[in-house]
C-alpha cells in the first residue's frame, strides 16, 4: 500500500513525496488521503480544477490545482518518481 512523507507541497522542491505505489490507483488513493486530511472532503470542501504530470530533473510530480469550497484556488505537488518507475 502507497503512503506518503507529508510536507507543505508549495513547490516541487518542497513535493509531497508518495513512496511504495506498485501503480497509479495507490498513487491516487495515497494522493486523495493526503488532500482529506489537509483540505477536508472532496466534492464538498475541495475539488481537482487541473491535473498535469511534470518532469524535472529525472523525477515526476503530480501538479494539483485545487479550488477549495470558498472559490479560494491552491495548488499542491507531489512526487510521484516511485510509482513512475515501476
């Protein structure tokens, strides 16, 4: 089962970084915990306005731009390297 090493996810040198996903449903699910606990329910207090993969340096991320309930807009990295790999 993916997990993740939580950090702020501003940027991508500061990326949530989502280790031991053996494919890209662990990396969601991993990814979606990661928003709840942090943003709270998706479709009720936060949704996925983009979704865009990047790649820098030999590494992956996941770039996620989130319009939260109140019309606020944030966007959240994660590397997803390890499951890019596999």
């Amino acid at each position: 089962m993916a997990r993740y090493v939580a950090s702020s996810g501003e940027s991508l040198e500061d990326a949530v970084v989502i280790l031991d996903a053996k494919n890209e449903i662990e990396t969601t699910f991993a990814v979606h915990d990661f928003l709840e606990k942090r943003l709270g329910k998706l479709e009720k207090d936060w949704d996925i306005d983009d979704d865009t993969i990047i790649e820098k340096d030999n590494r992956y991320y996941d770039k996620m731009d989130i319009m939260l309930a109140d019309g606020t807009k944030k966007t959240i990295y994660f590397d997803i390297t390890s499951c890019w790999e596999r």
